[in-house]
C-alpha cells in the first residue's frame, strides 16, 4: 500500500504527464487522491500541474476544508467538483480535470462524445456526456456534473474542460487520456466526411468484452441493459439529446457542422 508521500510523487508525475501533453495551460487543471473517507489530497490553486513539488500538496476533508496545506499553498479552487464525485461515486479513487485541446473544444461546440467509432473507446470509455455550464469554483459545476456520476465515468464540462475519474489515479488519468485521443479521432473523422459508426450488433460485442473484462466503473455496458436503453451507444446516441436539449440527429445537419468545425478550429488556432 502507498504511503502519502508516494501518492504525493504520483500526484506530481500526472500533473507534468497533463502539463507536457498539453492537457493544461499555465494554472489550469487539477487532480486529488482520496486516502479513506475523510481525507483526501489534492493540488493546489495558482500552481502550473508541470511545476509542482511535494510540499504544495494539500490534505483536505470530505467536505473539502483544509487539514493540512504548506503556505501559501491552497486547495484547488475546484475542490467542490470532486468532492461530490467522491460522495456520489463510492467506487473512485482519484479524479482529474484538465483542459484537452480536442476534447475541450467539442465542449465548446456543445457536442457530447457518443458516437461508437473505435472498439477501445467503446470498451473503456463508453460515452461522455456534456454536463451544463457552471461558474468554476462555485456549487454549479458540481451540482451540473452530478445527475451523470451513476451513469458515466468522464464527463465533458460545458465551455470549460473534461473531469475523469476511477479507481486510482493511474485509472483516472488513463481516461481523461483515452477521452482526448477519441475526440482527436472523432474530429479528424469528421473532416474527412464523417466517421464510420458500429452498428448494435457490433457495439454489444464489445459490451461483452468488456463484460467478461470485469472492468471496473459505471458503462452502457453495465447500466444501460437494466435501464431500457436509456444512455448513449444502446439507444443511438440518447445522450446527446440529454446534454444539448435537441435530438441527436440534429448534429448531422450539414449547417451545424459547418458552425462547429469553425468554433474548433478557432479553439485549435488560438
């Protein structure tokens, strides 16, 4: 078993992997680690994830007030956001949000990342839905993000970034990883004429894989044969009427593409 000062490293190694991807600029990003259920540790606010050291580490409580920070280090500004994912998620362990340049970007375009394009994808990640927008810092983004914690294991943040989350934080950054490299996939896809999709038939396939995997976390795969096909993949892309209040047909109308492709790009451009 880790000790704390172990964690810590891990934490300051996943922050620079963040940082050096690209995942983040300057300050922005942050990452905790839940040690048992009163006490986890987290990064802090104002400190670029690529610079950090083991000192600026901090421990909070579950209601994520401080027990321990070295001035004048702090508490991330987003410790709000994760908090709640601990106390809706028993399961996890770690929680990272970032900035990812692709995934960001159709967060900004208001598009949830549903479609069935890739079998890794479709096994480990399943859908990522797009949570409203909430002023950061504040209880709206962790009150926007909890209606899809039972469901889902990342969720896009409206006009702000990506959170992921698992059993550890190898596991939680793993998929704020494989969360970028799919909207990278899907956006190229895109402008080569649209991607290839699965059909059911395909999709339950990998469901099963991923079944018989016993991967841990919330998946259509577990979740959406009990629910009447109720989320993503099973009921052709149903959570993109959730997130973005229309069908999910209305993302191939040919004039929206053509809005959003100029919103990423100029996102990619800046």
């Amino acid at each position: 078993m880790q000790n704390e000062y172990e964690i810590k490293k891990q934490i300051l190694d996943i922050g620079k992997r963040i940082y050096n991807r690209g995942m983040v600029a300057a300050n922005d990003g942050n990452i905790s680690v839940k040690l048992n259920d009163h006490e986890f540790l987290c990064t802090p606010t104002g400190v670029s994830k690529g610079f950090m050291t083991p000192e600026m580490i901090c421990k909070v409580n579950e209601k994520g007030e401080v027990i321990q920070a070295t001035a004048p280090y702090r508490p991330s500004s987003e410790i709000k956001m994760h908090m709640r994912v601990y106390e809706k998620r028993p399961d996890v362990g770690a929680v990272v949000h970032a900035h990812p340049t692709f995934a960001t970007s159709f967060a900004i375009a208001g598009i949830p990342l549903t479609q069935p394009i890739m079998p890794e994808a479709v096994i480990s990640l399943g859908c990522v839905p797009i949570a409203k927008y909430g002023t950061p810092s504040t209880n709206e983004i962790p009150d926007a993000v909890e209606e899809y914690l039972p469901y889902f294991d990342a969720v896009l943040l409206e006009s702000h970034g990506a959170l992921s989350y698992s059993v550890d934080l190898t596991q939680a950054y793993y998929k704020m990883e494989s969360l970028e490299f799919y909207a990278e996939l899907l956006y190229k896809s895109r402008m080569l004429g649209g991607p290839k999709e699965f059909d059911q038939k395909t999709v339950e396939k990998l469901y099963e894989i991923r079944r018989k995997m016993g991967l841990p976390g919330k998946h259509p795969a577990n979740l959406c044969q009990n629910k009447g096909g109720s989320n993503c993949h099973n009921c052709g892309n149903g959570c993109g009427s959730v997130s973005t209040g229309g069908s999910s047909e209305a993302n191939t109308d040919p004039a929206l593409i053509a809005e959003i492709t100029r919103k990423v790009m100029e996102q990619l451009n800046k």
